[in-house]
C-alpha cells in the first residue's frame, strides 16, 4: 500500500504563515503534523518563535483543524476544552 503525503497548504486552516512556519519546526506534510500532533506542533511554533505574539487559540483550533478537516471556528466545544487546558 502506497500512502501518499499531503501538502500542507492543501489542509482547511493552513495559510501561508503557518505553514512556513510549520516548514521551521520541520513540518512539512500532513502525516508530520499527525505524528508531532497540534499541541506540540503549537510549542514548537512558540519556542522558535519566542519574541511574537502568537495565538495559542488561533494556533491550535487550526492545527486540529487540520487534521480533522474542520473550520478552526468549527470545532467541538469539548475539543475547544481540551485543546485550551493544553496551554
């Protein structure tokens, strides 16, 4: 079985800004995110990105987005939760 990679700019959520700056931690394909996963995805983002103002909320409803092919304004508020208690 022959698994293809995704592009991350192809994923709900992924604008060019995040995706570079997934591509700095090393993330380039969807099954990178899916094996660092959204919440350390997101604390490696901040540890490169010390001196910015990113959004811990913005950051990981995307990501998880991501990975679950949902709208970041579209997630479970049970996943919203559990995300928020990450940070």
């Amino acid at each position: 079985m022959i698994f293809q990679q995704t592009e991350l700019s192809t994923l709900v959520n992924i604008g060019e800004t995040i995706e570079r700056r997934l591509n700095d931690i090393g993330v380039y394909t969807r099954e990178d995110l899916e094996r660092l996963g959204a919440v350390e995805a997101w604390r490696k983002i901040k540890q490169t990105y010390p001196h910015q103002n990113i959004s811990a909320r913005y950051y990981l409803y995307s990501l998880q987005g991501a990975l679950i092919d949902r709208r970041r304004t579209d997630l479970p508020p049970k996943l919203r939760h559990q995300l928020q208690s990450a940070f």
